[in-house]
C-alpha cells in the first residue's frame, strides 16, 4: 500500500540546504496499523507529507496505493489525496468558520458527493457528534474538536490514514477515547494506518512500530511485527 525506496527530502533554509530525510526504504502493507516513532525534529512529520503527497521527494520514489506520486502533477495529487488519503494533525486544523458539519462536508464536496451534508452527519453521528452538527470550533472540547477532525478525515473513506501525534493537545482520558475511536474507524474501513507519536503505549497498539532518527529508519519495526493482531482483525 506504502512503499518508499531511497527516499530523500532535502529542504532549503537560511543557513543553506538541509538534507531532512536521508535515504528511506520502508514498506507498509494494505490495513497494517504502523506507528512512527524517535525524537524531534528526526523527520517523522516530512514523511507523511510525502506520503499524503502535500510534498514532494527531492530523490527516490514514493508509491501508495498503486501510484507513483513523484511523476504527478498538482492536479493529478490533489486527486489521489482526495480519493486515498485521510489525514490528522496535532492541533486539528478545522476552519473555524465554519461549523462541524461544514468541516466534515469539504472533502465529500470536493470529490463531488451531491450527498455531502448527510454524509458528512453520519460521520459526526459515528465520533459521537451528532449532537455538534452546526457546532464552531471554538464552541467545541479539544477531545470533541479532535473528533471532529477524524470524522471528516474518515468520510471520504479514505484508503490511507495519517496521524501526527493526534493526541498531542489531549489529556491522558480524552487521548485514549480518540485513538480507541481512530482504532475502530480504521478497522472498519481496512485502512491502512501511519500514526506518528511519543507514546509508547500508544505504539504498542499498532502492528509495527518504524523508528526514525536523524532522517534515516533505524528500525522498521518488521522484526516484531504481529501477523496476529493483522490477521485477527482480518478474520473478524
Ligand atoms: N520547510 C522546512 N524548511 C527547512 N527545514 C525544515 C522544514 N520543515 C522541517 N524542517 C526541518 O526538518 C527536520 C525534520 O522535521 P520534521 O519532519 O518536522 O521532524 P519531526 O516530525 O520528526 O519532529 C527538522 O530539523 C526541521 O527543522
Ligand atoms: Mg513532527
């Protein structure tokens, strides 16, 4: 579903060129959980960029579900993120302008859907917001904002889910709630999961944990992956 081969990120900055992520290979199955780990500024964030296709490799290619995302154009991007990828951020990035219902309906307008509104209410209904449609941001928890973000990025149904550090700005109880959730969506759907995080519990509940340092993997966690909890999910 993922495949990277000599992934390389170099960026430029005031103190001249800085190489990010130095020669990755890695390759995640379709519906394998992977959690990425190591310290800050190691290069977690750049490569799910990559891998969501909001930025592109300096070297090496990039695969997800079957396309080559270097050799795109803008538009042709803009499509794959549309048709595969789900993504959530630390500090959830919803418009504040616009209500929680009007949040979750973006993405199923731009792919077209003339049911965009009730689709988008279903996904609110299963985070638990159906009460919350013509809710704001601003009027919303941190844990039900965070909802609201894995509603809309689950509405599309989306092949793919990015998560960077999506607990970051919870606390401990609302945390776990919103992971347990983002758990169950992904099961769901069989999406494949890449959750960036600096909990080790938190790690630990995926299939395999990568481990990035200095913008090499020094561990792709194939080692200690756990064919069963994969196979399990697939039977039931
Ligand atoms: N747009 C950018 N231009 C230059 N350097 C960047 C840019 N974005 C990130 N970096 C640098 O790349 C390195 C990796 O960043 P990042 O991928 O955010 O790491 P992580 O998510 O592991 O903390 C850091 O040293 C960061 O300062
Ligand atoms: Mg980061």
């Amino acid at each position: 579903m993922i495949r990277l081969d000599r992934l390389e990120l170099t960026l430029p900055s005031q103190a001249g060129d800085v190489q990010i992520l130095k020669g990755l290979d890695l390759e995640i199955g379709g519906g394998e959980t992977v959690s990425v780990v190591g310290p800050s500024g190691s290069g977690k964030s750049s490569m799910m960029m990559i891998v969501g296709g909001l930025e592109r490799p300096t070297a090496g290619t990039v695969r997800v579900a079957g396309h080559s995302l270097g050799e795109m154009s803008e538009d042709a991007l803009a499509r794959f993120r549309r048709e595969n990828v789900g993504i959530v951020f630390q500090d959830f990035h919803l418009v504040p302008t616009m209500t929680a219902l009007e949040n979750v309906a973006i993405p199923l307008e731009f792919a077209g859907r003339k049911d965009a509104f009730d689709r988008a209410a279903e996904s609110l209904e299963k985070v638990g917001l159906g009460h919350r449609l013509s809710h704001y941001p601003g009027q919303l928890s941190g844990g039900e904002q965070q909802r609201t973000a894995l509603a809309r990025a689950f509405a599309t149904g989306p092949k793919i889910l990015l998560a960077d550090e999506p607990t970051g700005n919870l606390d401990g109880e609302t945390g776990r709630q919103v992971i347990d959730l983002l758990f169950e969506l992904c099961q769901t759907d069989g999406s494949t999961l890449m959750l960036i995080t600096h909990d080790p519990a938190l790690a630990e509940r995926c299939d395999r944990r990568v481990q990035l340092i200095d913008g090499h993997i020094t561990d792709d966690g194939r080692a200690q992956a756990t064919p069963s909890k994969a196979a399990a999910r697939k039977a039931g």
